[in-house]
C-alpha cells in the first residue's frame, strides 16, 4: 500500500503449516480490484496449478483454480507469470499434447487460444 502497510493475501507451508501451497513460482500478476494470479506448487501431490485470488470483502481473499497439471489438457505449467485481466480472466502459458500453448480461464471454463501447429 502507499502508506507501507501490506495484506497477507496467501501463505505458503514454510509460513503457514495448514496452507494448501507448498511453493509459488516468482511471478504473478494483481488486477486494479486486487485480484491476483499466480502458479502456484500444491501441498498435496506436489502438483503445479494456476490459481486466483479475489477479495472478499471482509478482509479476506478466496482461492479459485484456473488449471492444474492433470487435469484436462494441461500435462505442464512452465514457469511464466500469468495475466489478469479486470474481469478476472487469467492468460497463462502452459504445455498440452501438441506442446507449447497459451490458455485462458476463469475458474469455470478453460479455452487453448493458440499453440504448436495452430494456423494463424
């Protein structure tokens, strides 16, 4: 904040023993409504995922997962930050059957926008 002050948005294990996060990768990126996107390394299963972080009004913030390594497409989050964008989509690069791609998501839906082999 522009007076100094900081909010703790997340933690991980080191910090908090009860976090969900075992690691972030240095990288991220925060929208002007303080929501945040960053790749983040899981606890459980060691697993890479992209997630969001939004206000909640009360204080806190709540985690919502873009995209995890296993989970539809995805087979590796390379480390490259993620984009936010106002309305909370978050741009990410990541690695599907056909290689090197680029997603977008919002917590509900993901969509490839382009990668390997795509004509442009």
């Amino acid at each position: 904040n522009a007076d100094g002050s900081s909010t703790l948005v997340v933690a991980d294990k080191a910090t908090d023993t009860t976090s969900p996060f075992a690691s972030f990768d240095n990288g991220l990126d925060i929208n002007a409504a303080d929501s945040i996107a960053v790749v983040v390394k899981l606890a459980d299963g060691n697993m890479r995922a992209i997630q969001r972080f939004d206000a909640d009004g009360a204080g806190g913030f709540t985690a919502t997962e873009i995209a995890r390594i296993g989970i539809g497409p995805i087979t590796e989050l390379p480390s490259f930050s993620p984009a936010i964008n106002a309305s909370g989509l978050v741009a990410f690069r990541a690695k599907d059957a056909n290689g090197d791609a680029i997603y977008v998501g919002d917590g509900i839906s993901l969509k490839r926008i382009a990668g390997n082999g795509d004509v442009v």
